[in-house]
C-alpha cells in the first residue's frame, strides 16, 4: 500500500488499530478493529468488548490489510467522519 497524506481521508472502520501513545495511561495499548467513529471518538471491539479512545489525546497505528502499519497523531482526523473524508488536504510535514 501506497503510503500518502491522503490516507487521513480513508476508511478506518474495519481497520484493525493499536493505540501506541495517549494522555490516558489506560488507553495505551488498546488494540482491536473499528467498529464505529464519531467527531471525537473511536469506537473499538477488543475480545468482545467496545472500547472508546479519544482520537485527540491519541496516536494511533492502523494496520492495514495488506500488513502496512501507519502511524497517524488522533489530532488530524478530529471530524466528522463524512466531513473528513470531503476537506482538502493540507500537508502537515
């Protein structure tokens, strides 16, 4: 998979996610796949139990299908999920 800024305006329910960093020591950690995304949060299934993390206080690392690994910081992709996916990309790096 083709790594590019416009990963931010993918999918991510389905994904399975690792949180790697977060200002909640009880959310690092947490891994499990996307069941659901609100403006502010990630819904996650982790052993049959739903877990929400804040994407703001986060960085998640998405694993794709195909094994890539992507590191994103929860700050970029506060949004509605539908929102996100429309706004312009605006390069951070």
């Amino acid at each position: 998979m083709k790594v590019t800024p416009e990963i931010v305006q993918h999918e991510f329910i389905g994904l399975k996610v690792k949180v790697a960093e977060s200002s909640n020591p009880d959310c690092v950690g947490i891994k499990g796949r996307i069941i659901d995304e609100t403006r502010n949060t990630f819904v996650l299934m982790q052993d049959g139990k739903e877990k929400r993390v804040i994407k703001e206080t986060s960085v998640f690392h998405f694993i794709y299908p195909d094994g890539t690994i992507v590191e994103i910081d929860g700050k970029i992709l506060v949004n509605r999920p539908e929102d996100r996916i429309k706004k312009p990309i605006r390069r951070r790096w």
